[in-house]
C-alpha cells in the first residue's frame, strides 16, 4: 500500500489542503495529514514513504539545506513542495535536486493533483526494497568513463545502494563507479559497481548523492552501449 504524508509548517493550513487532495485519494491511497517544523521531519519520514508533500510559506535556500537533511537520513523518495518562490534563482539552484519538485504558490488544485499522481506512479517502481543502516564509513569512488576520483564518506548503506557525501562536483545522475569500502564492524573490504540515481548540493562545495549498485554485467552492457 502507498503511503502519502502531506505536512504543514501551519495545521490550520491542512483542512483546506485536504480538500485539494480528496479528489485523487481514491486512485493514490489515504493521505496523512500533520503540522511539523523542517528541522524536525527526519523523524517523520519513514523507508516505505511514496510521496512527501511539505507545505510552507515561502521556498528559502534554508530549506534547501533541510531537504539535504531528509536525504542523508534515508528518505530517498519524491519530495512536493508547496511555497512561494519570490527569487527566480532559487528555482535554478533547485535543479540538480533529484525527485523534488515545486507546485509554485499560488496554484491551481489540477496542479497539486497532476504533479503528485506523477511522482506516485513513479514511486510504485522505485519503492526502496531494502533496510539502510546509518553508518560513517570512508569509501573510495572511481568512474568508469572519466579520471573521476574521489574519498567520500558513506552516510547510509542497504544491500542496494548507498547515500554519500563529499567533493562530488563532477558527478551526476547516471554515472557508473566503482566504490570501494571497509566495514569495520566485519573487518571486510567490498568492491562494487554502483549508478548515481541522484545528487544534491552546490557545485564546487560538498555534496550528496544516491548510488544503486549494479552488477559487472550491467556495467559492462552501458559501457559497450556507449562505445
């Protein structure tokens, strides 16, 4: 079953935001509604999450820093934001976000409506299959088709990818690398083949990313596809 949480800075707000919403509950499932502050939603954000809506006054850089927030504690899933944008530069710094949109105040409710039944349809394949483990682990990345080297650190790991972090400012979507990392726990090394599914954060500062790890096979298929 999808899970929807719809969140207000301001609970007066949701009754009416529940209204825009009802129309479409019956093809996307119930949605929940709460009121809660940026900094605290971490807590919120569960790993079977589909679709989180957050609605707020105004889109500020500060949010910006939140929504890295709720990405490096595991949420990896389609973010809707509900604001005002008064700064257009905003809108282009939001661009390397992957899976966030905005439904720009003020809207029409088709809108509201239309971009969330899109990021749900989306989300039914992307559901994340397996439990992350927060952990702190320095790992070392190489591209397969670029001199691309870096140390990063891994901020959360499953059987099927990871969240990291660091100077990645050449990285982007798509990217196929080889990580290479220890876990100390185990006292093992492990090298993989993983693919960047998304990244965050400013070029030229750090920033974050979501890796899938890929089999050799789908490696070697992307980069004779390539040749």
């Amino acid at each position: 079953m999808l899970k929807i949480l719809m969140v207000s800075k301001n609970e007066s707000d949701n009754p009416l935001l529940r209204k825009k919403l009802e129309p479409i509950e019956q093809q996307v499932g119930a949605v929940q509604y709460i009121s809660a502050r940026p900094a605290n939603m971490s807590t919120l954000l569960e790993s079977d999450l589909s679709l989180l809506i957050f609605n707020c006054p105004h889109f500020t850089t500060a949010l910006r820093d939140h929504i890295n927030h709720w990405r490096s504690s595991g949420y990896l899933g389609p973010i809707v934001i509900l604001a005002k944008v008064h700064d257009p530069v905003t809108l282009n710094n939001l661009a390397d976000m992957q899976n966030v949109a905005i439904v720009e105040k003020p809207y029409e409710n088709k809108d509201l409506q239309g971009v969330a039944v899109k990021l749900i349809n989306e989300a039914k394949v992307k559901q994340r299959r397996w439990r992350r483990y927060d952990t702190d682990q320095t790992a070392w990345l190489e591209s397969y088709t670029s001199e691309f080297s870096v140390s990063t650190v891994i901020k959360n790991i499953s059987k099927g990818g990871a969240c990291i972090s660091g100077d990645l400012s050449t990285m982007s979507k798509g990217d196929l690398l080889r990580i290479q990392f220890d876990l100390d726990e185990i006292n093992k090394s492990h090298t993989m083949s993983a693919q960047v599914v998304w990244t965050s954060g400013e070029v030229g500062g750090e920033r974050m990313a979501g890796l899938q790890f890929v089999s050799k096979e789908t490696v070697y298929q992307s980069l004779l596809g390539a040749a």
